[in-house]
C-alpha cells in the first residue's frame, strides 16, 4: 500500500509592484496586504497612503495599534482582551 507524501503548501510572498501612474501596491496572497506601512500609496504620494491587513483597510490608527499587538484581530476577538473585559474593570 503506497502512502501518498501530502503536497507541501507554499506560503504566499508579499509582492510589491508600481502600476502606469505611479501608485505603489503591496500584496500578499492576492490581498492588499502590509505590516510594515501603507499598503497602497496612490500615485506614490505619500500623504495619500491607505492601510491594510489582510485586504482589510484600516485607518492609520488602527493599523499602528494592530502592529502593537501583531494579532490584527480586534480587541473584542483577543481572547486576552476579551477576559479583561468580562471582568468589568
């Protein structure tokens, strides 16, 4: 009896591209994509930038605090921040 090996999966790599007008795209898995700044920069002005995790935008506050805490769930989806809240204090 032959015992098939399991595909080994790859893991997606990020990818970053410039399109015609200048915008700067970064991707991961087909999905807008970026834990280390803006994910789209429209037209490459940086004042223009968009954040987002996981093809989810996210304002620039959140994304420096899902960055904080390098889950990129909401405090409410945590399983520590959920007990804390439970607790009412």
């Amino acid at each position: 009896m032959k015992v098939k090996k399991a595909k080994k999966e790859k893991w997606p790599k990020p990818q970053k591209f410039k399109t015609p007008d200048g915008t700067v795209v970064h991707t991961w898995d087909g999905k807008l994509h970026n834990w280390d700044g803006p994910a789209l920069i429209p037209e490459g002005d940086k004042r223009k930038r968009e954040y987002y995790i996981y093809g989810i935008q996210y304002d620039e506050e959140q994304w420096k605090e899902f960055k904080r805490d390098k889950t990129g769930l909401p405090w409410y989806k945590n399983p520590a921040m959920r007990d804390s809240a439970r607790q009412g204090g």
